[in-house]
C-alpha cells in the first residue's frame, strides 16, 4: 500500500517553488529612461536631415522664402507684444468717465479717466484734463486730435512689411516652381530617347515645393495682418468716439468737424 502523502503529492503537481505560472510576464510599458534623450537627439537629426533636403530640392527660391518666415514670425510675435502693451480695447473706466463727463461732472470723469489703462482712456483723460485748464479751446482740439493720430501710426508700425511678405511669397513661390518646370523640361530633352518618367515627375515635384513654401509662409502673414488691422481699426472707433463725446459736451460743442478730420486721418 503507497504513503498517502505521497499519493497527494504526486496529485498536486509540481511544488510552488517550481511551478509555471499560468500567463507570461509582460515586460514594462515604460520606456526606458536612457534612450529618451537619443531618441530626441535622433529625431531633431531627421527633422534637420529633411529641412535640408527641403531646402535643396527648392534651391535659392526656397532659401529667400525660409528668410521670409522667419522675418514674418519675429514680426508678428512683437506686433503682438505691442498690441497687447497698448490694450487698445476700450475699459469701464472709459465708460465711467464719459458718462461721468456728460453729467457734468468733470472732476469725477477726469479722476475715472485717469484710471483707465487702455489707450481710448489714456487719451481721453488728457483731452479731458486739457479742456480743464485755461488753454485756448480750440488749441486743445487741435492738440487731442494730433495725439489721437501720432497714437494711431504708431500702433500701425511695422505692419507695412507683414503686407509686403503676404503679398511676395506666394509670387516668388510661383517663381521657383516656374523655374523648376524649365529645369525639369530641360533634363527630359537632355535625356533623348533614354526618356525615363522618374525625371519629369521628381522635376515636377521640386518645382511645386516652392509653390507650397510660398503658400505656407503668405498665409499666416495675410491672417495675422488683417488681423491686427482689424483691431487697430476698432480701437481707432474707440478713440474718436471718446474724444467726440468729450468736445461735444463743451461749451460750444464744436466737437462735430474734429470728429469727421480724426475719421479721415485713421482710414
């Protein structure tokens, strides 16, 4: 008769310390934290790699376009910067003051004004405090007025250029592709009877590059103009709209003409 305990034994299969367990082992989902840094450093080398293939393929043309959106960036990076330095969009106190203004009382709106930070209110309130001293008048509008437009150039600074690039670089996209197309037709006719169509396809190919880089660069360049344009504009409405509310409440409102002269000089 065998040993019971041997008879389990052998039932239970192998012992614990030996025993397969029932799924593999999966190894960490995490990567590993020394090939993170080659594997950025291989990436930024394959990005380079295909720039420079980029610029090769699109010749000088692509090289002057590269210049240019690199100049459309840095300016619309700082004419967002100086946008923003202006706060151009109108604030409560502008409101307060003007109100404050209508009703008469001029040294409650001139203290609102000047707590204003935005540059319709920063304008007012030095309207408002010249019409408050023994200044001629008509001098005052004259001097609101002229500030109000010097104000108005000098948030149009710089935006010349952003035009300029919008408009040139889909013209000098098309100029590369039409050089590429001559290029392309060339090595075809070089190529006699031997014509292989892998010649005029790539030359087709590098030649629409420069197309799609002038594209790229003017896009941006035209929304970002229009853009700023479209705030610089608003805040003009803004300004004359202060300083019309504020020479009409003078004594003789004659603040109505001024008020057309300002909406020349902004358009």
């Amino acid at each position: 008769m065998r040993d019971p305990a041997v008879a389990v034994g052998e039932w239970a299969g192998p012992t614990p310390a030996t025993a397969v367990p029932p799924y593999p082992v999966r190894e960490s989902a995490l990567p590993d934290p020394a090939a993170g840094p080659q594997s950025v450093i291989d990436g930024a080398e394959a990005a380079l790699a295909a720039a420079h293939e980029t610029l090769a393929a699109g010749g000088p043309v692509a090289a002057i376009l590269l210049v240019l959106s690199v100049l459309a960036l840095a300016l619309i990076l700082w004419k967002l910067w100086h946008l923003r330095r202006a706060r151009l969009a109108p604030c409560a106190a502008l409101r307060d003051g003007l109100a404050r203004w209508q009703a008469g009382e001029t040294e409650a709106a001139r203290d609102i004004l000047r707590q204003g930070h935005s540059l319709p209110a920063r304008l007012a309130a030095r309207a408002a405090d010249d019409l408050c001293s023994n200044r001629p008048e008509e001098r005052v509008r004259e001097e609101a007025w002229r500030v109000a437009a010097d104000a108005l150039e000098a948030l149009r600074g710089w935006m010349r250029p952003l035009e300029v690039i919008g408009a040139l670089a889909p013209l000098l996209g098309l100029f590369g592709t039409v050089l590429g197309m001559i290029e392309a037709f060339a090595r075809l006719e070089a190529a006699g009877t031997r014509v292989d169509p892998s010649l005029l396809s790539g030359g087709i190919w590098e030649a629409l590059l420069t197309t799609a880089l002038g594209l790229a660069v003017a896009i941006p360049a035209v929304a970002a103009f229009n853009w700023f344009d479209r705030r610089i504009e608003r805040s003009a409405r803004a300004v004359d709209s202060a300083l019309a509310a504020l020479f009409a409440a003078a004594p003789d409102g004659s603040g109505e003409a001024r008020h057309d002269l300002w909406r020349a000089a902004a358009e």
